[in-house]
C-alpha cells in the first residue's frame, strides 16, 4: 500500500499530532506519491537512484505545486509566516536562500529537515557516475539486510531520514550539495541581478549552531494525546507492520500518549515503532525547522551526534548524549548547513 495514498499527512496528523494549520502546511511538502518534478536540494530534474530496481535514474513528471522544492527564498525566513517575520533581521538578507533551508545566522542556513533516504539515492547517483562504483560503495549506508531492503531502498519511506551514515559521508553529502548549488548559483550572478557575487560551502552544523536552531528543549518538548484513526491503522498495517517495523498489537489503540516530538514516551500507552517518522512529521518550530528533538540523533560537526531519537526518552542525559558509533544505527541521521562566503 502507498504511504500517500493513505496519507503521510492523515498518519502524522492521527499518530503524530498535527492541529488543522499544520495539516493544510504539510501539503505543500514532497511525499513519496507526489516528489515534485526537481530534487528538493539540488534543484535537478534527475532525482534518485536506486540500484535494487536496476535503473540508471529516475525522472519524476509528477509535479507537486505546494512543495518547497526548487523555490529559492529571496530572503524569506519562513516562507511561510511572511508578517510575522518581518521584523527579524534574518529576513532581510540580500542572498538567494538555499533551497529546504531556514536561515539560522547572518549568511548561516540550516537544513529544515534531517536528510532523506531520497536525498541521499541522489547523491550516491552522481557519486557512482563521476567516481565509480568503489568510490559509490564507500558511502552506501551501513544497515543490516532488514533496514536496506525494507526500509532504505523502500520507496514507501523516501521521505524519511537516511540512517546509517558515518560522519565523513555525511560531511561529503553537505560539501556535495553545496557544489551542485553553486552551478546555478554562479549562473544566476552573472545575470543582472542586485546581488554581489557570492558562493555555497556545505558543512555538518556544530553543536552551538544545531542548539540554536532546536530551541531550548524544557520548552519545546511537550506532552500530547493522540487519536489515530483508519488511515493511520491502515498505515500502520500495511506500511510499518508488514515491514516488520511495529508488533501487530500496536492495532488495538484508538489512542496514544506521546509527546509533540519523536521521541520515546515510555508508557503502555506510547506506540512502539523500530523506524523513525517522514521529515515533515510531527510540529514543526516557529522558525521553520522539523524534528530537531528526537525522530533520529543527528551527527555534528564535532562528530559526534545528538538531539534524542524515536528510541530515546525525554531526559537532558539522553538528548544532549554524545554517540560517536554510526554503523548499524537506525536513529541516527544528520542535516547540513549552508554558508555563504566570498
């Protein structure tokens, strides 16, 4: 069954929680069923490679014209929220905002979501096209047969975070888009526009940064009850649990307690998933940046990651702990950061 057809919206807004405001959000962001006609990071038509269907890559002609993607911001600090945000300095900057970005300092951006399973099919294309296939195997996620099969090469979950990365590959994939960005970027410039000529640099965030962008998590962490309703079971059935990622039991709710995040709530009555949730689950903040507190760890620029995961609890131990061990961990991701320099 297609995780869109039931709907990730319908499941994260039953299971996860999100009000009527956040639902009508949600339809302007890529799902599996409906990607959009361009990578949402690189802003290319050719979007996602995936050897377990032996195709050299994948046009998308299904375009979906509420999402964020191949938008550059101009400036915008959410998009979303223009009023609101006309009184931050942040959204009057004279640079062309990176795509899937929400500016976090003065020519500093950060990801607005963790990078997805479809992200990074993506970048192993370009990887094994300009470096061949030793060089594409370097960087393929390291998971056990279950987690590659079911979960990574699955479509159903493109849009969730890619785990199972190391640090370097991750400090390469932030780097590699940065580059692709500046192709266009540079052709851009040169055009005549108002903007000084400037370039993309892709890193890992450090961890001052992540923290700036996450929020204090006393306040950004919350307790919720949810109802989870037929589409959201059906999901559960035939998506999670038919993947071997949920026990069959977790059916017998109506309901669940949980938290506003993804995080492990440790109570009878929290469901129990083995795979983290879509990118644009749960609330988002204010300032536009999802899933800073659990759903996956995320690594840094220091190399070691943080943030609490869909595994985890809600205690200043587990969220701030530093994991340095990548390999084979299903809650550990990471997101870029982007900035601009002359």
């Amino acid at each position: 069954m297609n995780i869109t057809k039931l709907t990730t919206v319908l499941f994260c807004t039953a299971v996860i929680g999100w009000g009527k405001t956040a639902l009508a959000q949600a339809k302007k962001h890529p799902t599996a069923d409906s990607p959009g006609p361009v990578s949402a990071i690189t802003d290319r038509e050719i979007y996602t490679y995936n050897k377990v269907y032996a195709i050299d890559h994948l046009f998308l002609d299904e375009a979906n014209a509420y999402s964020e993607q191949s938008l550059y911001y101009n400036g915008y600090y959410d998009p979303w929220k223009e009023k609101e945000n006309k009184a931050n300095i942040l959204y009057f900057q004279d640079y062309i905002v990176p795509p899937q970005t929400i500016p976090l300092f003065k020519r500093v951006y950060i990801d607005a979501t963790e990078v997805a399973n479809i992200h990074y099919h993506e970048f192993l294309h370009f990887v094994d096209r300009d470096s061949g296939k030793a060089i594409h195997d370097s960087y393929v996620p390291v998971l056990d047969e279950k987690y590659m099969t079911n979960y990574y090469n699955n479509p159903e979950f493109y849009f969730f975070p890619v785990v199972g990365i190391d640090a370097e590959s991750a400090k390469t994939f932030c780097d590699w888009k940065a580059k692709n960005l500046n192709e266009d970027l540079k052709d851009f410039l040169a055009s005549d526009n108002p903007y000084k000529k400037y370039r993309y640099e892709g890193r890992l965030p450090s961890e001052h940064e992540w923290k700036r962008a996450a929020g204090h998590s006393t306040k950004e962490i919350r307790d919720r009850t949810y109802e989870i309703n037929k589409k959201a079971q059906e999901f559960l059935q035939y998506d999670v649990i038919a993947n071997e990622f949920a026990d069959e039991k977790i059916l017998a709710s109506t309901t669940v307690y949980g938290y506003n995040v993804n995080l492990n709530h440790g109570t009878e009555f929290a469901i129990k998933l083995d795979i983290p949730f879509y990118i644009y689950g749960f609330e988002p903040r204010a300032t536009g940046t999802y899933n800073m507190y659990g759903n996956v760890k995320e690594i840094l620029q220091e190399g070691y990651a943080i943030g609490g995961s869909y595994k985890t609890g809600n205690s200043h131990e587990e969220l701030f702990e530093h994991t340095t061990t990548f390999d084979y961990q299903t809650d550990i991701g990471f997101r870029c950061v982007t900035k601009i320099v002359r």
